[in-house]
C-alpha cells in the first residue's frame, strides 16, 4: 500500500492556513486514526468518510489499518469541510484516483453518509488563503462555485458528489447526482419591506440643510458621529440614507468584506461579491459578542466586522450596556478587533463609519414644540435659575430693575457677619421678578417661606441628615451664592 497527500484548509478567525491531509494505508490492526489536533466535528469525519465512499460505488480499505495526519500536527484544525480531502486521499493511496491528479488542488466540502456534498461556510476566505500559497485550482461544492470564483486567477471545479470528483480525477465521464442541499444559513424567510432601504436617497429629505451638510463631512472624512434630537425629527431617517452618498467598494475592500460575510455564513453566492457599503442597525439590546465578534466554538464576526468600510447605526445608544460600549473603544481607536482565547487570537477589520443617536433626557419631553432640540431646553433652564438669582435677569445679564435690592457688601476690615444673620440674606424679590413658571424655581420658594415661617413662629426648622455625628439645622448650613449673583465674597465663616 501508499500513501498519498491532498489539501484543504482550515480557518482561524479571517485567517485561513493550508493544511496537507495524509493518508496512509498500511497492514496491521484493522482501523481508522486521525491524528493533527482535530477538534470533535472534525474528529467524527472519518466515519463519514467510509461511509461515503461505500455508499459512492468506491472501495474502502476495510481489512487494511488507515491513518490520517493533519499536518501541521500543532495547528488547531476544525471544521467539516475536510471530509472531502480526506476521501480523495484515502482513494489515491489505495489507487482508486491518480495521486498526481491531486497535486496544486485544494478540496473544500462536507460529505454526507450516501456520498454527496454540502456547503461549507467561509469558502472564499479559504480559497484566499489557498492561493496566497501557491493553489491554483480548488474543488467546492457546486452551490459555492461562484462564490469561489471571486478569487482572480483561480480555477474552480463545482461538483454535486464524491462521485463526480472521483470521475473527473480518473478522466471518466462526470455522472449525475442529486442537487446539493442549499446552506443552513441561506435566507429562508422574506418579508414585505426587507428591500426598503435599497431605494432610499439622501435628497428624499427636504430641508434639513445643516444635517445634510454633516453628514457629507462625516462621509468625505470617515468620522464618527453622535445625533441628539427628540423623537421623530428625523435622526434615523438621516442616517438610513447615509450610505447612498459612499462611494462604491475599491476592489480588494470587496473582497474583504466579501470574505467577512461568507466567514459568518451570511453570504448570498446568487448576488455576487459585495460592491456597496453595507449599513447596520443593531438593536440596543445586542450581545457584547454579537457586536464585537466571538460566540461559541469558533470565533464568528460581529456587527462591526460586518459593516467594515460601511455604516454601523447605533440607535438609542445610552440604552446599551455599559460593557458593549467599553468593548467599542478599541475598535474605533485602532479600525480592528482582536479577540483573544485560550488556543486561539483571531483579529478582524472593523474600520467602518460609527454613528450614533440619542434622544434628551425625560425632562426635555416637556417641550411644547418638537422642533425644541436640547440645546434650547438647556438654555432656557439655565436662563431660569439665572432670573432666580438676586441682581440677575431672565437672560442671565445683571438685572436694571431697581425693586430688587441687591445685597450689599460689608465695609473694609469688618468681620464677615454670621450665615444667621437676616441683614446678610438679599429682601425677597416682587412675584412678578420670579421665574415661578419652573418646577425649581417653584420648589425654592416653597422651602423659603417653610423656613421664613419656622423662624416667625419660633419653631427650630427641620434638621439636615448628614453622615457626622453632629446636626447641623438648615439655617446653620453656608448659604451658596450662584456665580454672577451679588454678594459677599469674602472667606467664610468658621
């Protein structure tokens, strides 16, 4: 007996290593070895294997002892796909199948008990990998021919069965064969509306100029963005129609993020390599590991290795877990991902246009206009509290109107006079001066005339917690003057 050596490949994260498949048959104790660091699905195919080819017309050594290598013996191999170079080994060290016909091939593809194919996922990665080393032609299952193709100067066999590779091996004629099962991960499901986003435009939006305008720099320059507006003023319709204005793909940005994509198993071999700027809207609820990539078993990509060179929308964003936006901040920073395990580091591109969106706090849900962004909201508290300090207007400049004493300051080399002291507090304001149309501004003065009224019925106000042995009562706390209100400036009281 012989031995004889086909290849495959075999994937870890976005890089793909080739891996020689060595069978020998020898005399000895009946059996089947594998041996290479195979992890557990891959450990089951040799048992698919004899069955398959048994199964395919063709002969299995049973009453010889096979052994399988998976060289090189230190590198982690995983993956199904390997099934197929295991049996065209095994049938040209028995001499089935020429072994020359397998030199400068890569065979990627799963077996099924009766001999046929399945699709595997992250052909075209593999096939990258395959002819960065050297392989020239490659054999896949026939629903992934396609996708294989993409690779420039690659020749590419699409077979339906063990069969069929074993005839065009020998030069026979190529038999037929059941169509092969479409992947688990094809689209199964379709609803009205999926394609809305392919017909949206950026000039649908009228108005809007100053948005349109940003986003056009954040376009032009690649620069992250972060939308604060009130429900519906059109934060997500914006960014919807951001990708619209990207330019197409370069062609090795396709067939990189092609190569992504058929790595997650999302990939449609039917539409072709990926020419536009993909765009992603994950919900606020997602996973650290659906957005950054990882998962059990092998590493898979994320959200934002999907969406590399394209548009990745972050909606309601201060709802998302606090550990998914750490695990963000590396990726902006450095336009990649890495992550790393016990046996493995896996680093992915991620250099894609981050934009994110939020809505103002619940205290901006009383505006009585939806054009009010939080910015004015903000404004017109701070001008609020400005009109409730003493010797300040509405507006927040010193105030002309001469019903309003100001307080007045204590002479030169005089001791500051005690927080108790009455003369010291500025006269109450007219009602018409005071900001009463203001939940803060309404609650200050209900605790002023709560205090006012203790200290006139002689009744000790209510004391202040605090974390000290000693009370102090509120009249005895340092009162706080706002910066711009007049006062005193001078040091405290001790």
């Amino acid at each position: 007996m012989a031995t004889a050596t086909a290849h495959t490949v075999t994937l870890a994260g976005a890089l793909g290593h080739l891996v020689d498949v060595e069978v020998d048959i020898s005399s000895g104790q009946a059996g089947i070895t594998l041996v290479g660091r195979a992890e557990a699905s891959l450990r089951e195919g040799p048992e698919r294997v004899r069955m398959a080819i048994i199964n395919s017309g063709l002969q299995w050594p049973a009453s010889y002892r096979t052994t399988i290598l998976l060289s090189p013996a230190d590198l982690q191999k995983s993956g199904t796909h390997v099934d197929l170079a295991i049996a065209v080994a095994a049938l040209a060290a028995d001499g089935q199948v020429p072994a020359d016909g397998l030199l400068g091939t890569a065979f990627v593809g799963e077996l099924t008990l009766g001999g046929g194919l399945r699709p595997a996922t992250g052909v075209l990665p593999m096939v990258l990998a395959a002819a960065e080393r050297g392989i020239r032609r490659v054999v896949v299952p026939e629903p992934q021919a396609e996708e294989a193709a993409m690779v420039p100067g690659m020749t590419v066999l699409g077979f339906r069965s063990l069969g069929q590779v074993a005839a065009e091996l020998r030069g026979d004629p190529v038999p037929a064969a059941p169509p092969v099962a479409a992947a688990s991960g094809a689209h199964l499901l379709t609803w009205r509306g999926d394609q809305r986003l392919d017909e949206l435009d950026l000039a649908d939006l009228a108005g809007m100029d100053d948005e349109k305008y940003s986003l056009e720099v954040a376009a032009a320059g690649g620069h992250a963005m972060m939308l604060d507006g009130p429900k519906g003023v059109g934060k997500t319709s914006l960014v919807e129609r951001l990708p619209t204005i990207l330019p197409d793909l370069t062609a090795e940005e396709s067939l990189e993020l092609t190569a992504i994509h058929s790595l997650a198993g999302t990939l449609d071999p039917a539409l072709g390599m990926i020419t536009r700027p993909p765009y992603s809207s994950p919900h606020h609820d997602a996973s650290r590991a659906s957005l950054i990539g990882g998962g059990s078993g092998s590493v898979k990509p994320g959200e934002l290795s999907k969406t590399h060179s394209g548009v990745i929308f972050l909606d309601e964003f201060p709802l998302f877990r606090a550990d998914v936006i750490e695990a963000l901040r590396q990726p902006l920073e450095s336009g990649e991902i890495t992550v790393a395990r016990r046996e493995e580091s896996v680093t992915l591109p991620a250099r894609g246009l981050m934009v994110l969106a939020a809505n103002p706090c619940p205290a901006a849900s009383t505006a009585t206009s939806p054009s009010t962004t939080a910015a004015s909201a903000t404004r017109s508290s701070v001008a609020a509290i400005g009109a409730s300090c003493p010797g300040r207007s509405s507006t927040g400049s010193t105030s002309s109107d001469t019903s309003v004493p100001a307080p007045t300051r204590p002479p030169t080399g005089s001791s500051p006079p005690s927080p108790r002291s009455r003369s010291w507090r500025a006269s109450p304001r007219p009602a018409s001066a005071r900001p009463s149309d203001t939940p803060v501004a309404t609650g200050a003065s209900t605790a002023r005339s709560r205090l006012r009224g203790s200290r006139t019925s002689g009744a000790s106000p209510r004391p202040v917690r605090s974390s000290s042995a000693t009370r102090r009562t509120a009249a005895d706390s340092v009162p706080v003057v706002p910066s711009g209100c007049s006062g005193w400036r001078g040091p405290w009281p001790t």
